[in-house]
C-alpha cells in the first residue's frame, strides 16, 4: 500500500445514494440526535453536494439544539422546559427527511450555522 492510497477522494455517490443517506442521517438523527449527523458529516461529506449541505444542515441542527439543552440545564426556569427540544427535533428532522426524499436541499428554521456549506 502506497501513502497515495490514503488521500485518494472517495468517489462520489450515485443521485440515489446521495438521497438515501440525506435521508437516513435526518431519520437516524431522531435517535441519536448528534452522533449520527456527526458520522454523516466525518464519512459522508465529500461524495456530492447534496449529501454535503444535508449532512451540514443536520450537523448544524444537532449542535444547536445541544446548545438548547445547555441553555435551558443552567436556568432555573429552563427545567421546566426540557420536554421541548425532542419535539423539535422529531418534528424537524421527519420534515428533514421529507424533503430529502423528494431531492430538496432543506434547511432547519432558525438554527445558528456552525458550520458553514
């Protein structure tokens, strides 16, 4: 093995493996809220645009809403809110999903973009 064959690109995903795995970092995200776009985005950013603004928007979403928990851990008033972020989070990611599998390039209302496209 030549030290070439470490930085050779991966090549890039067909159409319909681009939107099955947009899809299945949004769905996956569900439950595992930060770990799986945080896969997507380590694995699956390089192989086409489209899995690359999904796997961004996704990681994007997940920080935000660890900094949601964060945020409501430190305020007193905040424990009273933290059955909210699941929902947020289950509802925007189906929609996610959603639009991955119809081929749209989504974006999560109201998020802080971490990481930029």
């Amino acid at each position: 093995m030549s030290d070439n064959d470490y930085t050779t690109p991966a090549e890039p995903l067909s159409k319909e493996g681009e939107r099955f795995w947009a899809i299945a970092v949004h769905a996956l995200g569900i439950v595992l809220e930060f770990f799986a776009p945080l896969l997507g985005y380590l694995l699956l950013k390089d192989r086409g645009p489209f899995i690359r603004h999904h796997v961004i928007e996704s990681l994007n979403f997940g920080l935000n809403m660890l900094l949601l928990y964060v945020v409501l851990a430190i305020s007193v008033v905040g424990w009273l809110f933290f059955w909210v972020p699941p929902i947020i989070w289950v509802i925007f990611r189906i929609i996610a999903a959603y639009k991955a599998s119809l081929g749209e390039f989504y974006r999560y209302p109201w998020t802080i973009k971490f990481i930029k496209h």
